[in-house]
C-alpha cells in the first residue's frame, strides 16, 4: 500500500514486466529473479529458439546482418526499445522525476514569497491578521479538496500538480509568516528542519537502511488519516469557540507534555516514513519503464509527502515557544 496519489497505475504498485514488454523465462512479479533464477522452461524455450534461427534465418541472411538483432529484439522485449515505454514514449528515469519535483517545490516556494508579501501584515496587531489566516485556511482546504481529486486518477500532468504545488505555496506563505510574526526565526528553523529530515529520509532509502513493508504502510495511513480527522475537528472547535485558539486540543497536556507536541512528533516519524515508501514506488516506476510522462505523478507525491513534514515541523516548532 502505497501514497493513494501513485497507488492509482500499476507500473507503482509491483515490480513487473510493463504492458506490451512479454514476460522473461522463469520471471514472477515481486521476486528477485538473482535468487529464484530461471524456470526450467527457460533453456527449453532458448533452445527452440536457436533452433528456429538456424533453421530459418541463418541460412537466409549472411553473417553480421542485423535480422538478428531485429529479431531478438522482437522476440524479448515486444520490438520495444529497452529505453522506450510501451507506447513508443521515452521511458522515466530518476531525473525526471527529480526535475519534477524541483518545478513543483520551484513553484511552492515562489507563491510562498509572494503570499508573505503581499497578505501577511507587518504588524501582528495590524488588521490584515485576520484576512491572512483566513487565505491560509482557505487555500490548505483547497489543497486537500485538489489532492483528493488527484488521488482517484490514474495519471497526472503538470496542470493539476502545479495548481496544488500553487495552493499549498499560498497556505504555507501565509501561514509562516503569520508564525514569524510571533515567533521570530521560525521560519528558517523549519526549513532547514525539513531538509534535514528529507536528507535523511533519502540517505535511508539509497542506502537500503530502511525499506518500508506493506504492513507498515497500512499502520502509517491509518495514522495519516486520524491525524487528519483530528485536525478537521481541531479546526472546527476552534472556530466554534469550544477550545482556546491557536492550538485548541493539542494544548492540552499528557504527562506534562502539549498534545500538540506529542502528535506533531508521530505525525513528523510517520511522513517520514511515508516519504521512503515514496522514493521506494518511484523507483518501481523506473524498473518498470513507465512512460515519462508519469513523472508528474511520481513526483507530487514526493512533493505533497515533503510538504506535509514541513507543516508538521512549522506547527512542532510554534507549540514548543507558545509561551
């Protein structure tokens, strides 16, 4: 189980021979072909093979033409080029999926600036507060709506990826520099925060450290999405006057420590884990030739999951200096 955003196409979900690629002798989806080594059919089938070509092509075509090479082609991979798609498309590599992301995170900084300039007040007594964090709510409920559209299609373009890399800039803008205003320095504080833990979290899936399991995915979305629901209720109690604004439920204390805290460093451990499974389906999506054109996909994935730790590291840091 998977980011729901990649979890749509196949070519994220299992490590297998692509559409139009017919399979390789002895390959099962999901092994590890180094251990489980070919089927006896293989040898059977590359006999029948050799057997075939003597019989049928050498005679006809003189030494070092290329009707071999044509024909295993054929043969192995569909007459599909090994770094082509199959459906003709340059096949996705690592890079443009980092390209992607670099647009996407490009495009949520920019409107990030541009939302602190122009709608975050320079006073926090000035009158426009209350505008700013009304733009901040706002656009994040327009992101998660954007997101959930996102989530039940089956491949995504620049259109709608960038329009929610635009909404998240907007909330993240505002709403940080709403914190700063209060709490000088955060703002820098959580964003080499963030880097930090994506860093680590790319560190711990290149090096094979860490590798995420089915299981763990389901326990991490369950507590993605109560997470959420708390927030959603959270924000609604604040509204309605139930709880104390800013940080309503996550004041209060357990042991001592702020609710707040407590969430924000499971929800923190928990994006990160989120963030390797990530890495992990774009990568499958490479081994499996997917068309480039899934790089937007994969890429607001890693994208949405990045955003998220910041938030959750933005708000980490605001409740511990409450005061």
């Amino acid at each position: 189980m998977s980011n729901p955003i990649m979890s749509r196409n196949p070519y994220f979900t299992e490590q297998r021979t692509p559409a139009g690629y017919p399979a390789m002798p002895g390959y099962q989806p999901g092994g590890d072909q180094n251990q489980q080594g070919y089927a006896p059919q293989a040898d059977q089938s590359y006999g029948q093979y050799n057997q075939q070509y003597g019989q049928q092509q050498y005679a006809q075509q003189g030494y070092g033409q290329p009707q071999y090479d044509q024909q295993y082609e054929q043969t192995a991979f569909g007459g599909q080029d090994v770094n082509r798609a199959a459906n003709g498309e340059p096949a996705l590599t690592n890079e443009d999926v980092m390209m992607k992301v670099g647009i996407l995170l490009g495009v949520t900084v920019l409107t990030a600036v541009l939302s602190w300039m122009f709608f975050v007040p320079a006073d926090i007594n000035a009158s426009g507060y209350g505008l700013a964090m009304g733009i901040a709510v706002g656009s994040s409920l327009a992101a998660f709506a954007l997101g959930m559209v996102m989530a039940f299609k089956r491949q995504l373009g620049p259109g709608l990826t960038i329009g929610y890399a635009a909404l998240e800039g907007v909330c993240l803008g505002t709403l940080t520099g709403v914190i700063e205003l209060m709490i000088p320095g955060t703002a820098i504080q959580a964003v080499l925060a963030t880097a930090a833990v994506v860093a680590v979290c790319w560190f711990l899936h290149s090096t094979g450290l860490v590798r995420t399991t089915a299981k763990g995915m389901k326990i991490a979305i369950t507590v993605a999405l109560a997470g959420i629901v708390f927030s959603l209720a959270n924000l609604a109690l604040s509204w309605t006057g139930v709880v104390d604004a800013p940080w309503g439920m996550r004041s209060a204390e357990v042991m001592g420590i702020p609710l707040g805290v407590i969430l924000g460093v499971v929800m923190i451990l928990v994006a990160s884990y989120m963030l390797i499974n990530d890495f992990e389906v774009a990568q499958i999506a490479v081994a499996n030739r997917a068309p480039r054109s899934f790089a937007w996909t994969a890429a607001i994935g890693i994208v949405m999951t990045i955003l998220w730790i910041y938030l959750e590291i933005l708000r980490l840091i605001a409740i511990l200096n409450q005061d």
